[in-house]
C-alpha cells in the first residue's frame, strides 16, 4: 500500500468549496466528476431509515444503469429524517450538477453526512455546487476528502496498484466517519475511484464482496447510520482485458487500509483488535461468532481494560447462536495461547501476564478455533471506552 | 405486589451458610428443600457454553420428568468453563443432597455463580451444603437469598398472591445479578417457590410464557451467562383445582418486579427505560425492533446523558432488519411526541427541553409506533455509563 503527496487517477477531476453549510467554515462540498460517464457501482446503508441522498443515488445507479458522470458530496447537514422536502432537496443537488455538466439527472450521485433532521440550505448548498465544480482540478482528491469530514480528526485516504494481466490499475479511495464513534449518527461515507476497466454489473459484484470482507466486518458500537455508502467509479483509462482477480485484490486491500483508519481514527479508541474465527463448520457460521464477539460490551471492556478475561470473550462465542461443542474450543491472543479444549490452559498468573502484554498493544488478533471445519472469517473490534461514554452521551447537550 | 418481613411458602424449607467458598466469608451455599418430591420446571442460559450446573439440573429434570427435592446453589465459584471435572464436581454437589434427604440424585438440581475457570474447592462445598441442610427452616428464604448473591448491593426478593378459582395462592421469589453488569460474567440465578398446584408440564409452558416476558425482555449489554436459570417449584399446597391463567399472572408479575429490581440494581444503572413498540406487523417484529432499540450503545449513551437525540433512536429502530415504512413511525417519551410521520415535531428547543425533562426521570417509557398492524412488545433497556466502563473494564486487573 503507498500513500503518494499527489494523488490522481486518470480520467477524473476532484474539486471541494466551502459553502457555509458548516458553522466552522470549513470546506462542506466536494464533487468527483468523471471526464465522461463511467462504470460505477455502490453499496449502501441496510438502515431501514435511508436518508434522501441514499434514495436519490441508489434510483440514479438503477436508471442509469451503473454510469455516472459525478458525485456530489456536502457535510454538515446529512439531509435524513427530512421526508419529501429531503428528497426534493436531493434531487436539486444532482440536478444542478447535471445541468452544469449538460449530462441526464441520473448520472449524479448526491451523499450527505452531519446532523440530522434539519432541512438543508439549500441557499448555500447549489452554489457551493457551482463553485466546487469550478475548482476540480486533477491533483484535486485531497482536498475533496477534507470536504466529506465531519467530526474526523483528519483525512483519511488510501492507494494502490492493482496488476491485471500486463497492465497496472490505479485506486485512489478515501473515507470519512470516525469508526462510527462520533456523534451525528457517524455516517461512513467513502469514495473509490480507479483507471481500470470494470463493467458497471462486474464491478457492482466486486465491490459487494470486498465490502462485506471490509467496511461491513468493522465494528464500533454495531449501528449502522441512514446515510453510509461506498462508490466506486472506474474510468477505464487503463485498458486492461481479461480477468479482473488482481482488481478484486487491490479493491479489497484498498477497503481494508481505509476501515482501518477508520476504525483507528475513532475518538476513544485505543486498540484495534481482530477477532478471528477458524475451524467454523460454514461462512455463515464463522461470521456469526465474528460479529457476536466483535461487537459484545463486555469483550470491549476487557479490550479496554486490558484485561485478559478470557471467559468473556468464551461467552460471547457461546452467544452467536450457533452450535459449538465446547471441549473443542482454543482461544488465542496473538500468539499467546489462553484456552485448548474449552478449559484455561495451565500457568496462571505467567500466563495472564503474558496475555496482558498481549492486550496492551495498539493492535492485536483474538483468534477463536471452534475444532469444527474448515470455515473462517474475521471482524475488527476495538475499545469501549470512558471517550467513547464521554462522546456519545454529551453530544448535544 | 407485596413485600413482606417474614416471607415463607408453605411446603419448604429455606437454608444457608457459609462455607468459605467467598474469601470475604459471606454466606456461599444455599439450599431450598420441598416437604417432598414436587412440580418443578426451569429455564437455561441460550448460551452455547453451558456451564457444569446448567448441564446437570437440566438433565435432572429430564430424568425425574420434572420432580424435585430440592435445589443447592453456591456462589463464589460459577464451575463454568471447568470440563469433564466440573460436570463431576456438580454432580456430586447434587449427590450429597440427595443421600442426605434419602432420594434419587436426579431429584437435586444445582446452581453456581461467581469466578469462572477456577474448579470447585469440594473440600468446603459438600460440607456446606450439609450445614445448609441442616439450617433449614420454613422462614429462612431471605438466608437463601443472600447465600446466591455475588456483587449484587442487596437481596432481592419478591412476593406475590394469586388468584385461581376460589383459591389464593403464594408466589415467592428471589433473584441476583446486578443486571448483568457485574464482572463474573454477570450470572443471573432466580428462584420461585408457590404453594399452588399446577402439573410440572404447564409449569415449563407457563414459566417459558412469563420468562419470554420479563427476564428475556431485559438488557443491559446483550450477553447472556454461561450459567443463567430460572427455576420454579410448586409444593400443591393451595390445592387449586381448574383454570392456571391466575397463576401465569402472578408468575409474570413476580419475575417482571425481580427483573426490574435486576436492571435496576446494576452499578451505574440510573435510568431504567421501558423501550415500548406498538403497530407492529407481528409479534417477531415487535419484538426485534424493541430488542434492538434496548441494545443499542448509542441509545444506552444517550440515556446516560439525559440526550434528547431523537436521532439514535430511529436509526436503532431502523436496523432492527425489519421493513419498515419511515414517514409512518412516531416516537414517544412518556407523553412527549418527539416523532412523527418519520419527521420530528415542530417545537424546537422547547420539545428538546421537554424531552429532556422526561429523559431525567429514574425510569420512563420510549414508545415507537410502526404504524403497520397491531403487534406490540416491550424490552428494559438501562443507560450506558462511565461505571458500567470502569467496573467492566478493571476488573481482575
């Protein structure tokens, strides 16, 4: 994974103003243009409250049939809990951007995070429009992830090459929401976009597949908010032919390196923890005691505390719902094995310490072996923390 | 509901003592002893780690097809996570019993809760169930109480009549586990004596009905213990004949006052909030939707501080995996609409204010209408605070 001072993807503009929709001043629009219309493809929130820019984009996709021409993007006010006025609103914004571009309504996607419930201002939000498409540029992104943060404690961007036969693809991806910790229903919002040549239907399977091996196996508090998205757009400059494994694989990494930073970048957090399932019976299973453990209050206490409680992370195991035989289980922290058989293993207090040494590390695995089959899966937790009660429980009052 | 000084239930016997399980020397083994073989069902933790007690008292009253002598109970240790030996130990904790009292060993279940992984110290358990034994006596059921306790501040009983035919029946229970916010993975253990006659088949339908109601309707972080259980004993003395819906309400109210003594109890529990769901589809959905709301942490946060964030709460309802349609769902705290057709309500800072007026009330009720069928359900749900973080996150440590 590199990280380069000037990031660029051939066949886009990136551009970011500030509107004035954020009290702070800082910039709150940003549009991706593509130099013509593109393969693109998203995921979006399972929140049965979808906000506006949601509805708006996913009928966008459907109608134009995966190609895009723009994304527009605002912070400061997340247009959700709105109703029909929100979806007018969002409407507007892809229209002003499709009007300007002279291309179909349908080609712009529209994305919204900050407070909910308030109308959007729309005074400032169309001209701000106007002005972030005059100032895309192609050494633009950087600035473009500055305009989606809300309560973020800085940008947060990733690249990679991918290799698809003889040809190297660029990615060029960034993200923004504090590991769903901060305050305003801590939308996740990111943005991929790639010179590979990707059909829309294609790219909309690899993009399913790397997020639910990434963004959707991260866990904070286990909410999920109104407006969360992922887009990729590929513009094809590449020109590559044949398969598209080596994309999957970059696109994939690319996501894994942003919900890291993502998760890491989270007020209060101070360990990222990896759970991990081995020796599940099926997929299915293995992810069920991911997620189970990956989200328990209690397992996050002990992350928090560095305690090395290793009942609590047993129990939660035992609370996925799915049939274990006991005698069979082994639990690891890093190396360090705790538990074989379902028992402790011997060594007491040298034991708890050496797990202790384990847990005060930033970042660490939890590998949970069921003895079942041959099935894996893993989830990324982290702390639960005094911050993290400080945060959410103050926030707006 | 009424709590009375010199509780007793005709047909048992009461017992306890200190056995030096607790190195802190409080009473540690508890016994409660039927005149003869009676009724009995219970219900176990869902967790698939089932601790050596829950696995010996549920194949006890599958054996004796639900006839018991009586239970023992010790706390200190939970034998959870002990293998083959723990299943050794708890057997023959009931065997002791049993030979004394001169009956099958499958007419004993047993209990534990306290440090898991730590094998029992049978040295000072089989004698201090024959001291408990010995100490029996007909008004000795808040000895029992407080023999069952961990880190709970107090006993925690209950007392009620119900009314069957012409007959008036005793209920009396007694539960522990401070809401399962407790360290030792926060077991809860509760015990019902009744001196109403009901056949052990439609006790075990009857207490699963009212348990669905109460206990399983509370959360305080979503984890279940290894060694939770519920068990009820009815002597027949009252010598009801006819209908038993008089008895299923007694039952119910008696474990919804121990379960919100449960919640309520728990450190750094100030607010107890009764997340209400109503115009549901179905029953399932009722209940996902109410389940998902008590659980979330961003709810439980908001709880804490009091936070009229509107916001979590239809974003928790919203993930609940249940169809929704968002412009029919209002919001309620006690009489204050917040919510409606999926919007907020107009009134501003005034309607924050009265929320928040609610929202500091030491228990009040949330109520999200679905505005879909009829449906209804209900869940506990508590706030999630700093010392719900610090006693969870230092403890052993």
């Amino acid at each position: 994974m590199r990280r380069v001072s000037k990031l660029s993807c051939a066949g886009f503009r990136f551009g970011a103003t500030r509107a004035g929709i954020k009290a702070s001043g800082a910039p709150d629009i940003g549009v991706i243009v593509a130099d013509e219309p593109t393969a693109a493809a998203a995921v979006f929130t399972s929140n049965q409250f979808k906000a506006a820019p949601v509805l708006v984009s996913r009928a966008a996709l459907r109608k134009s049939a995966g190609r895009l021409r723009a994304v527009v993007v605002n912070s400061g006010n997340a247009n959700a809990c709105t109703g029909a006025a929100g979806v007018r609103d969002a409407r507007a914004m892809a229209a002003r951007a499709a009007d300007a571009l002279g291309v179909p309504h349908e080609q712009i996607a529209v994305a919204s995070t900050g407070v909910i419930g308030d109308p959007l201002p729309m005074d400032r939000v169309l001209p701000g429009i106007d002005a972030a498409l005059g100032a895309g540029s192609r050494g633009g992104f950087t600035e473009f992830a500055g305009a989606i943060l809300t309560t973020d404690r800085g940008v947060k961007t990733a690249h990679t090459r991918a290799t698809l036969g003889a040809t190297k693809a660029t990615l060029l991806g960034c993200t923004k929401g504090a590991g769903m910790i901060a305050p305003n229903l801590a939308t996740t919002l990111t943005f991929v976009t790639t010179d590979a040549r990707v059909p829309a239907d294609r790219l909309q399977e690899i993009l399913q597949r790397a997020a639910d091996r990434t963004f959707n196996a991260i866990s904070v508090d286990g909410d999920t908010s109104t407006n969360d998205m992922i887009l990729v757009m590929a513009s094809g400059r590449a020109g590559n032919r044949g398969a598209l494994s080596g994309f999957e694989d970059g696109l994939t990494e690319l996501l894994d390196d942003l919900s890291r930073q993502l998760m890491g970048g989270g007020e209060g957090v101070h360990h990222v923890v990896t759970v991990r399932v081995v020796g599940a019976r099926h997929d299915r299973a293995a992810r069920a005691v991911a997620r189970t453990v990956a989200n328990s209050p209690l397992v996050k206490t002990a992350i928090a505390g560095g305690d090395p409680n290793w009942g609590r992370f047993l129990m939660a195991v035992g609370n996925a719902g799915v049939p274990l035989a006991a005698s069979r289980v082994a639990l690891r922290f890093d190396d360090v094995t705790m538990v074989e058989g379902g028992v402790a293993c011997e060594g007491g207090a040298a034991l708890d310490a050496r797990v202790a040494a384990v847990m005060s590390r930033p970042s660490y695995t939890v590998t949970i072996d069921l003895g079942q089959g041959r099935a894996d899966a893993h989830y990324l937790s982290c702390d639960l923390s005094h911050e993290y009660v400080t945060i959410n429980a103050d926030y707006r009052t």
